[in-house]
C-alpha cells in the first residue's frame, strides 16, 4: 500500500473482514467505523495486527444481522464476527458505542451505558493516539488503494489523536488519574507503546503513572505477565525497561531487577558498567518476534548476582549467582504464573547460561550431554547476547555453534548400546550402581571409545569385576526388533 502497511498477507484479509462488517452495517443504518489501534497504526504507515469496529448498533442488532456472531462480551457492547476470507475465519470485534460507569474492579466498569455518539464513546478509551475512528468508505478501498496523506481525511478525531502522533506523545484520554484508577494495567500499557513507537510519555500522564504506581499490584498477575512480555519481545526492550524505572512501576511489578542498580562488575570482562546497565544491553539486542523465554532469560540470567556481590582482593566476584539466580528466576516465573514449560525453560537459561565458559574444554560425552538442552538455540542465542553486551569476544560461541550445527542429531543422542537390560543380563542386579554404570557406558559411547554393545559391557565388567549374580544370567522375554 502506497502510505501505509495494510496491503499485506493477514493484515490485508483483517481489513476486508471489518470493511464488509461496516459496509453491512452503514448500508442498514447504522453508524459504523475502524476504531482504536488500527487507526493509528494506519496513520504511522504500519499494518495492522487487527481491525476493530465501532458502532452504535447494539449488541442484539449485530447479532441477528451477521451470519456467524459471537457474544464474547456482549454485557460491555462486544459481539466477535466472523467471516471466512480464501479459505481462513477472520474475527473481528465489534464494541457498540458506550460510556463507561465506576471500575471498582480496577479492570471493567461494572456497568455500561449505550450510547449513539461517538464522541461519547471515545471519551472512555485509554489514549489519544488510540482514540480515534476512521470512515473506511470515505477512501478507495481495498486501502492499498489509497495514497500517502489521504487516509487522514476520513478519520474522526475528537481527542487530538492526530496531533499526538505528530508530537510523538502518548496522553491520556481526559484526565489521567481517572483512567489509570479505571484500569490500573493501562499504566503498563502507556509505557509499552511510548517503547513500541519511540513517543514519549506526557508530562500529566507521567505524573499520574508515578503517583499510582504502586497500585500496579491490584492487576492481576497474570496481565502484568503478559504486558511484560509484550514489552520484551517487540524490538523496543530496553526502552520499555528504562520507562518502567523511570515511572517507578519497575519496582512494582519486578523489584528483582531493580536491585541491579549500582551493582559493579569487574571491568576486565564488564567494561560496560553495573548489572543493570549490562542488562539492558541485552535487552536492547532482543529482536521483535524473538521467544518470550528467551528475552525472559536475557533479563533474568544475571538476577542472582546483587544478592552475591563480594569484593575480593584480586577482583569483584559473585559466587554462586547461577544458583541464586535459578531460585530467583524460579520465584519470578511462580509468581507471574508461567506455565511450567516455560518456567522450566527460563530457569534452564538462567542455570546453564554460565556453561559456555567451559565450553572448548568440554569431553565430547559432556558436550553432547550440553547440546540435549531442550531449545538449546535459545541457550546459544542468550550467550551471544551475554558476549556483546560485555566484552564483545564471540569466540566460545563460535565454537559451540560450529560444533553444534556439525553434530547430527543420531551423534547427540545416539541409540544406546548398553541399556539395564543388557546389564540384568550379564548377571547385574538392579541397584545404586545401576546409574552409575549406565553413565560409564553412555559417556563412553558419545566420546567414540565403545561401538559395541559387548564393548560397552566389558568396559562395565573392568570397573565392576564382581557381579552379584555372576554367571546366573536371568533369562529376559524376546522382544521383537
């Protein structure tokens, strides 16, 4: 699209979803417009994720009028519309023009009031840059149609939206301590988008977010989790960070982190400075779209080292920041509630993330062991990350990737040659040595000195030469190849 991003791919199929809502909608009556997000991010040249609608049709009217209707929220004015679009169901949401009463939940308003004005309606919404509404058939249409500048003419802005685009500011709607008291969450959500577009936040909302900062504790946790990782993985990391230390909800949300402040380093392999701004050197790294465990282990890997701080004679040390780190990163991801796929693997990145320091030194059996780590590209991924922000050299990722990319996976995890099985066979009882013996042979295996299951055995009969069952080999069912 000349001028903006919605001429492509999902982008694309979303808007001629909700173009056919709002035509369908206009054409009975009805007022009907693009609200909210898509309408700035059309006016920045972005695409957008989602389309959304706006009307004064109420719910029981977009109901009955479109073919497949669900009603989500339909108590708040939100029905969900869906169309199929080259074989895929488009959803889009519908919010029926509504003037918001008292949020004693701190989320939603306990009740809703209809309107038929649109300026009513966008009174309630969080900011200005996502207040206002568009007229799709005032342009050409499909949109890709439509040439820079031109989109411009078909919105309605009843909020100074426009303008606070141009100034690259994010304000609230009306008075800001009544839209944070609303939805306390929106205070997060202010800081993510001044990070996404690179706006600042202005003056009034900035002081309405520091004087209720605390208050962030009433969301529940599961919100700031997701806002937080929003935040992490959208290309601006590291400015949402410092907005978030800045407006005071860092100490808030994850107190941990602000406790990097100050924290030295020794400059021989930190010539960059403290904890936190080693930290946010990491962050800044972090790609849009990259994992929500990854850029979680990048914020976390060094959480453990202000509680291990420790001026030694020769340098600064922090003894044992893996395992306090492991314990931190643990509490972190229990108390935001992570699913525990994804607390197991954070917390893997936080314990193993010290490794590659051994990594050219390793035996092949505990390479190989290194290389079994569940997603352990993420693991090569944060060490990289960890390497530029600090002393710069890539040579121990360059070795572990190398290695790592010309291993074939029957090479990390081969079939085993020596298995309880073979060992109940050749007269050993099941037992504490078991393990031990298992391991021999695996380790062995991996560093190429055995090829054969005999030559596994008789490796174990060396460093076990008594069996307690020797020459009674008990006799074990066939089982078919």
């Amino acid at each position: 699209m000349a001028g903006n991003g919605a001429g492509n791919g999902a982008g694309k199929r979303a808007e001629q979803a909700a173009y056919e809502v709002v035509a369908k909608l206009r054409s009975a009556g009805y007022q009907a417009y693009y609200a909210g997000g898509c309408v700035r991010d059309l006016l920045l040249g972005q695409e957008p994720a989602d389309f959304d609608v706006a009307t004064d049709a109420q719910p029981e009217i977009v109901l009955d009028m479109f073919p497949r209707t669900f009603a989500v929220g339909a108590h708040f004015g939100v029905v969900l519309v869906a169309a199929e679009e080259s074989g895929r169901e488009i959803v889009t949401e519908v919010a029926t023009f509504r003037s918001d009463g008292a949020y004693s939940d701190g989320r939603r308003p306990d009740q809703v009031s209809f309107s038929a004005s649109a300026e009513a309606d966008v009174q309630r919404r969080d900011f200005t840059i996502n207040g206002m509404l568009l007229d799709p058939l005032r342009l050409a249409h499909p949109l890709d149609t439509v040439k820079p500048g031109e989109m411009a003419s078909a919105v309605l802005d009843f909020v100074g939206g426009r303008e606070d685009l141009a100034l690259r500011l994010v304000r609230a709607i009306g008075n800001p301590h009544t839209r944070f008291t609303e939805d306390k969450l929106r205070m997060l959500r202010a800081v993510r988008f001044a990070a996404r577009f690179g706006f600042d936040i202005e003056a009034g909302t900035m002081a309405a977010i520091r004087e209720q900062a605390a208050e962030i504790v009433q969301v529940s946790r599961e919100r700031i989790r997701d806002e937080l990782t929003r935040m992490l993985t959208e290309g601006h990391a590291r400015r949402a960070f410092e907005l978030l230390n800045s407006t005071a909800l860092l100490q808030w949300v994850l107190p941990e982190i602000v406790r990097m402040h100050g924290v030295e380093q020794p400059p021989q392999f930190h010539p960059e400075g403290d904890v936190w701004i080693h930290t946010l050197l990491l962050l800044e790294k972090l790609e849009a779209g990259c994992t929500p465990t990854l850029a979680w282990g990048a914020l976390l890997h060094d959480v453990g080292k202000p509680a291990t701080f420790r001026r030694a004679p020769d340098r600064i040390r922090f003894d044992g920041h893996v395992e306090v780190g492991v314990k931190i990163a643990e509490d972190i991801c229990r108390r935001l509630r992570f699913s525990n796929e994804d607390t197991a693997q954070i917390v893997a990145l936080v314990a193993n993330h010290m490794r590659f320091g051994d990594v050219e030194k390793m035996k092949d059996s505990t390479l190989k062991r290194f290389f079994r780590l569940p997603r352990f590209e993420e693991h090569l991924a944060l060490h990289r990350l960890d390497c530029l922000s600090s002393h710069g050299g890539l040579q121990l990722y360059d070795y572990a990737r190398q290695r790592y990319a010309s291993m074939p996976s029957e090479a990390v995890r081969p079939r085993l040659l020596v298995t309880g099985r073979e060992l109940i066979a050749a007269g050993y009882r099941p037992g504490e040595s078991f393990k031990e013996m298992l391991r021999m042979a695996e380790d062995a295996q991996l560093e190429g000195r055995i090829h054969t299951p005999e030559e596994g055995l008789e490796l174990v009969r060396q460093h076990f030469p008594q069996s307690p069952t020797a020459g009674r080999s008990p006799s074990l069912p066939r089982q078919s190849s």
